[in-house]
C-alpha cells in the first residue's frame, strides 16, 4: 500500500507542477501567502545555496530544474547571488503537494404534490489542489526565516513552453512577499 500512496505522490507532484504552470488566467487565482521569523535583518542575505529538506517532495527532473530557474530567477532580482561554496548567507528549498477535494454536482427536476415528487441525481468529482511551497532558511543559525506557498486548481496545458512561462509567473508572484516589508 505504501507504494501506491507513494506512486500516487509522484504523479500528482508532477501534476502539482504543472497546476503552478496551468493556465494564465489560472496563475492569477492563485492563492499566496508568506510567514517569517519577526526579527530576522533580510538584508544580511547576499548568497545561498540549495538544499534538500528531509522528506520534501520533489517532481520529475525536469520539471524539478524548471522550479529550480524559476526561484534563482526571483532570488537574482531580489539581489542574491547563487553559490556553491560551503559558506553561504541563506539555504533553500522548496516542496510540493497535491490534495484532492470533492466536488458535487446535483440536478433534478421538482414535481410537486400532484406529480408524486421528484427525482434528482448528484455526481461527485475530484479537484486536484497544487500547493507550491518555498522555504528560506538564515544558514548560520540553521532556522527557517522565511515561508511561501502558491496553491491553486491543477489545470495543466498541452504546451511545454506556456506551463514555463505560467510557473515562472506563478514564482514571480509567490516571491514578491520576500523580503517582507517589516515595519518600524
């Protein structure tokens, strides 16, 4: 059994991915939230490297390099620069996660008293939600500074390049929160 829940996993990870790279309109319904550790100066962060969180959960490797240059992209404009050196100011990660929630469809008709009643049916659906989850941590204290995570319906296109361009804006719009705007 576990290795159905785990295969499971895997497919809808790549369908996670590809929810985050849907459609553009989809993209803009996407829901965006951020956490960080209240007190943290972000502006002693210059460099980071990757990092892999136990447990995490990656996608296919293409798609898992396609995150991958979407988050350096942001974190280049925000003004970190990547590493590869042992030392380095921020380490981070990301995961994804696909939940499914059910959706009922009802429809009958109504006859009343005279008629005998009715009938109706009801139909049930799956709805896959994608959850994208970015997380930031001060390497030297070894502690998560920073969280953000982009959920929405999963709804991925035919076309490779549109799911690209689709994720790169999906990360665009997660990483605006960062640095957060802390005020004085």
């Amino acid at each position: 059994m576990l290795k159905t829940k785990k295969s499971i996993a895997v497919r809808y990870t790549a369908l996670l991915c590809a929810i985050l790279i849907g459609s553009c309109c989809l993209v803009l319904a996407q829901d965006v939230k951020y956490n960080y550790a209240e007190g943290t100066d972000f502006t002693k962060f210059k460099t980071y490297k990757w990092t892999d969180v136990h447990g995490g959960t990656h996608p296919d490797p293409l798609i898992n390099d396609q995150i991958i240059a979407a988050i350096d992209s942001q974190l280049a404009l925000k003004g970190l620069t990547k590493s590869d050196s042992e030392k380095v100011d921020m380490l981070v990660d990301y995961q994804v996660a696909v939940t499914q929630e059910t959706q009922w469809t009802a429809s009958g008709m109504r006859g009343g008293v005279r008629y005998g009643g009715g009938m109706g049916t009801a139909t049930s659906s799956a709805i896959n939600i994608g959850t994208l989850v970015v997380d930031l941590y001060d390497a030297a204290a070894e502690k998560l500074v920073w969280r953000g995570d982009a959920t929405k319906t999963l709804n991925p296109s035919k076309d490779p390049e549109k799911n690209k361009k689709n994720l790169n804006k999906a990360v665009e719009k997660l990483m605006k929160k960062y640095p957060p705007k802390v005020k004085d």
